[in-house]
C-alpha cells in the first residue's frame, strides 16, 4: 500500500501542484468552501431531527432540501481532497489521524446514506430514532472534521 502512497504523491500532476505558487491554495480553499456547505447541510438536518430547529418544516422536507447541498459539497470535497491527499500521501500513510479520518468517512457516508436517510424519511417521524441518528451522525462527521485538521496541521 505504501507503493501507492508513493506513486500518488509523485505523479507529474501533484508534483506540478506542489512547485506552483497558487494551485494548491485554491485547491484547498474550494475544499475549505466545500466543507463549509457540507457541515452546514449536515447540522440543518441533525438539528432538526434533534427537534432542535426547523420546527415548523416536516423532517422529510428539510432532509430533502438539504440533501441536495450534501451532494453538491461531496461532488466538491472529494476530487479536491484527493489532490490534496495526493500532495502530502506519503505523510498521510504514516499519520494515524488520516487513518481515523478515513474511517470515519466511509462510516459517516455510510450512515448518511442508509440509516440517516430512512430515519428522516420515516412518516411518522420516531423521535427516539431520530436523536440516535442525529448524535451518530454529528459524531462521525465530527470526527471526520477533528481528524482531517489534525492530517493538515500535525
């Protein structure tokens, strides 16, 4: 695995993102915009499911609304995030904090997409299911945040 790591943080491409002056802070400033967008996304629904916003709005119209700012931010932090990965792989391989960060993005990605899903689309709402799920999800994507400042800022 460690030969990919390599390979990545070498290609010409990467290697042409790390020399220039401005590339890579507009890579990670887009990516930056996109966390903006997708913590937002994720906070509206799990404040909402927590009943804790939105009050007036059924579950399932918030969880459809802001579902498409989720899709629209993961179409922008995942490119942008592999090119970063890509610029310090090799750092990242021996980082704990990437390791934990990718973990917990396929599990909160995961979760978004099932059971996060179904529980706001459930009518009537189970309010015991819906604070389980919005705890889950706040904690995953929390971590998902706390691990990825620390791989940026070791």
């Amino acid at each position: 695995m460690l030969s990919f790591f390599q390979w990545c943080e070498h290609a010409a491409l990467i290697v042409a993102m790390r020399r220039s002056l401005w590339i890579f802070p507009v890579i990670e400033s887009i990516h930056l915009m996109g966390l903006a967008l997708l913590g937002g996304s994720i906070l509206v629904l799990d404040l909402r499911l927590l009943g804790m916003g939105f009050r007036r709005q059924p579950v399932s119209r918030v969880a459809r609304d802001a579902n498409r700012w989720l899709l629209a931010s993961l179409a922008v932090m995942l490119p942008t995030g592999f090119l970063l990965f890509m610029a310090s792989a090799v750092k990242c391989y021996y980082l704990p904090a990437f390791w934990v960060k990718m973990t917990a993005l396929a599990l909160a990605v995961a979760f978004t997409f099932t059971v996060r899903r179904h529980v706001a689309a459930s009518d009537p709402i189970a309010v015991g299911s819906a604070k389980i799920a919005a705890v889950v999800s706040l904690s995953l994507w929390g971590t998902v945040a706390i691990a990825g400042r620390l791989v940026g800022f070791p």
